[in-house]
C-alpha cells in the first residue's frame, strides 16, 4: 500500500518502472565501467585503437541506456505521446538542428564516410578525428603551416547536420599515402631546366627514405580495391599561365602526417641547388 500523501501519479506501476530503471542503470554503468577498465589494460593495443574502443564504447552505452528507458517506460511514453500530438510540430521545429545532427550521424555510421583517426576536410576545415558522438565530430587541426594562418593545432567541433549539406574529403580512406602537389613558379628567363632537375632530385631523395614501404602500399590498393597501381616516382608539369613566370608543378607520393615535413625538405634542397653559385649538376659530372 502506497503512502495516501503521494501525488496521483505514483501508483504502483510507476515505483516498479522507477526501480527496474535504477536497477538497469546501475548495471549499466557497472558493465561500461568494467569494459572501459579491460579496454585500458590491454598492452597490444595502440593509443588511437584504444581511443576509437572508448569512443564506441560509449555511444553504444548511451544508445543501450536509450533504448532500455524506452522499454522501461513505454506505457508512460504511449500516454504522453498522445498528450504530445497538439504540439509535436513545434517540438519538432523546436528541435530540428538536434534531429539534423543525429541524421548526420546515421549517415556517418551508415556510409562509412570516416572513423577514429581518419584525416578529413569538411566545410574548410581540415584534421585528424579524435572523437565522434551522435551530435558531433572534434578534430584536431592540421598542423600544416599556412601563411594566412598563426595558430595551428587547435581542436574543432562541428555539428554532424554538416554531414547532410557538405562533402567530405577522407585523405585515410585508401591507406597511409596521398599524392603531395607542391607549386613552384620561377621567372621566364631562368633556367627552367636546371630548376626541374634540382626539384626531381631533391623528390627522389625524399622519397627514397619509404620507397619499400610505398611500394607495398601501392600493391595493397591493387589487391584491397582494384585500382591501378599509383605512381610511386615524382612527376612534374609546366604551366605558363602566367606572362612572367614558369610554373613547375611537383606531384609525389608522401605519407600522412609528414606532408608538411616533406614540402620543406624539397623546397629548401630545391633552393639550395638552385641558389647563385651552385653549379648545375651536369656541369659537375
């Protein structure tokens, strides 16, 4: 027999929801937690694996915890509902960006677009994932030196209803290497071949440093996906857009998260041989 001085809304039905509630959140918890703890002490594991576990760790969670509520609750949900129905219009204008965030997120999930780790570019910005939720995705901005920009390195969150208006550009998706396009312009009355000599040599030196790793990443994207194998060799193409300058467009393979380390070993092994009093290299032979 309930206490004659609770509210009419607690009945019997309620306190057996409100208790099977509590019972299943503790179960809950203690499961994440035991979970998350066997997840850290794994040794074999990297920092990033572990890091992604944790992430879909706890979006499973709360996806279990709302579901289970739900369940708990579902006769109170089914009379609220229809109570609900004068004003599910404006709930549902009151709550479109939430909606169009956990729609993102279901595109995310459902597409495969990226995950834990992935490097990306959405919307102008441009980083390394280091979490996702069902309303959001941080990144940590790429940490290439830009003229225009002071501060690098920064975290980033954006709404995941980006996802349903925006492209995304997943540099992982196809392994560990993209192709690095560096722009070099140089007057019309250089040497324009001294200079595309200086630019291969100084590409060919980088790219011996992972020219083995390179390779067999090149035959895995042949068997993993059927595409032609990628040129592993540094290319160049002229351009004359411009009256006054030659333009040398170096395309090369370099590994994620060294790109800005390899443009500036090229650009300063480039100015070094191309600098006044640097003999051409055919004149040393």
């Amino acid at each position: 027999m309930l206490a004659p001085w609770l509210p009419d809304f607690i009945d019997r039905a309620f306190v057996r929801d409100l208790a099977a509630s509590l019972i299943f959140l503790l179960i809950l918890m203690v499961l994440r937690s035991l979970i998350r703890h066997a997840i850290l002490k794994r040794e074999d594991l990297g920092h990033e694996v572990k890091r992604r576990w944790l992430v879909t760790l706890r979006n499973s969670g709360l996806v279990v915890f709302m579901v289970g509520m739900a369940l708990i609750w579902a006769n109170e949900i089914e009379t609220l509902a229809v109570s609900l129905v004068a004003i599910a219009a404006a709930i549902v204008l009151a709550t479109k960006e939430m909606i169009l965030c956990l729609m993102g997120s279901i595109y995310r999930t459902s597409t495969h677009a990226y995950t834990i780790g992935d490097r990306i570019e959405i919307h102008g910005l441009k980083g390394q994932v280091i979490d996702t939720n069902v309303l959001s995705t941080t990144l940590i901005e790429s940490s290439q030196a830009m003229a225009n920009k002071g501060t690098v390195g920064r975290g980033i969150t954006f709404p995941n209803s980006l996802l349903l208006s925006q492209p995304v550009y997943n540099e992982t998706m196809l392994g560990s290497y993209v192709i690095q396009t560096l722009h070099i312009d140089i007057g019309r009355d250089a040497d324009w071949q001294r200079a595309e000599t200086a630019l291969l040599e100084a590409a060919h030196h980088v790219i011996a440093e992972y020219r083995d790793d390179l390779a067999q990443h090149a035959r895995e994207l042949q068997r993993g996906f059927g595409l032609d194998a990628p040129a592993i060799e540094p290319r160049i193409k002229i351009a004359l857009d411009d009256r006054e300058s030659i333009g040398l467009h170096l395309q090369l393979p370099a590994p994620l998260g060294q790109r800005s380390k390899v443009e500036q070993h090229i650009l300063r092994a480039f100015l070094t041989a191309t600098s006044p009093g640097q003999d051409h290299p055919a004149d040393d032979a």
